[in-house]
C-alpha cells in the first residue's frame, strides 16, 4: 500500500518533468495559480501604500436644491 508521501513525491516529479518538456502547459498553470493569490494580497498591500478609491459615479442627474421655476412661454 502507498503511502501519503508517494503521491506527493510523485506530483513533485510530474512537476519537473512537465517544465522541462511541456513549459508553456507548466508557465500557464503557475500563472493561472497566482490569479487567486493576488486577489487575497493586493487589496492590504494597496491600503498600506494609502490608496484610497474613488468616489462611485453618478448614475442619475442630480436635481438642483431649489424650488423649481415654472416655465412659461412652451405651452402647446
């Protein structure tokens, strides 16, 4: 019966062998890798550094603070 280190041995070696004879496959599996590491790592590193995000953008027109004037002149 193998054992846990058997597997991990082996993985290990697939590893190695794969970047010697496949490196575009082993290049693009390390930086698919990296994609969910990155998301748990910027966004500290980025408030350390003091960014601060922008104000969200409007998404309707914002009415004056008065009372609204009646037009004349327009009427049909």
């Amino acid at each position: 019966m193998p054992s846990i280190t058997s597997f991990w041995s082996g993985s290990i070696k697939y590893i190695y062998q794969t970047a010697e004879e496949k490196p575009h496959i082993f290049y693009s599996f390390l930086l698919g890798s990296l994609g969910p590491i990155i998301f748990f790592l910027v966004p500290p590193i980025r408030k350390k550094l003091g960014y601060v995000p922008p104000e969200p953008i409007p998404r309707t027109y914002q009415l004056p603070k008065r009372k609204r004037e009646i037009l004349e002149g327009y009427d049909n």
